[in-house]
C-alpha cells in the first residue's frame, strides 16, 4: 500500500513476500498474499537499496520472473531468497547475481512451457 511504502520510504533493505507469481493476482488478493510484481511495485515506491523477494508457493517450485529485471532506474539488487540462506549487506549485490543461474536449476516445469 502507498501508506506502507511512505512508512518504509528510503530504507537500506525490503524483505517482501512474493508467493504467487505475476497474473495470480486474484489468488494473491483471496489468500492475502502478494505477487512478485506487487512486492516489485511497493519496492520501486519505498525507494530501498535492495530488495528480498522470499515465501515462495511450494506449489510452484522455480525461480519468479522479474517481470521488470531493471524495475528502478538505479537497478537495485534483487535476491530471490530460499530456505537457510543467509545474506549480509555485504553480499547482497552478489547474491542478486545469482538469480540467472538458479533459473537453470530450476527451469519452468514442461505444463508450464506449454501455456
């Protein structure tokens, strides 16, 4: 919410929950959670130096598209977090980094290639 991002205006740090996937929006808004366009746009507003995307649906096991890899002018590093990772502020820009390579462990399933 815009009142949300005015509180946290300007922080060092985001963590958001991203648990469904852009255009489940509706399931998002039923089960009170977030997309990863949602927790994108809410970051872009906050102004933040980095953003943890995390709560993942274990339904749907693979890395989420950006749907907007450069989603601030300033292209602020995006970490897609799973379990037990741990980041420091230090590591955060090479964490971002990672988001390629752990797309090809986890490529989109073939009913997913297939919409």
């Amino acid at each position: 919410s815009n009142r949300f991002a005015g509180v946290g205006n300007g922080t060092d740090l985001l963590i958001h929950e991203a648990t469904f996937e852009n255009g489940m929006e509706e399931d998002a808004v039923l089960k009170r959670h977030s997309t990863v366009g949602e927790a994108i746009r809410i970051s872009s507003k906050m102004n933040e130096k980095a953003l943890v995307l995390t709560h993942f649906s274990q339904r749907y096991p693979k890395i989420p598209l950006l749907e907007d890899e450069d989603h601030h002018e300033k292209r602020i590093p995006v970490v897609v977090a799973f379990d037990f990772m741990r980041l420091t502020p230090d590591s955060l820009q090479l964490a971002s980094q990672l988001v390629p390579a752990l797309r090809l462990l986890y490529p989109p399933s073939k009913s997913d290639s297939d919409d």
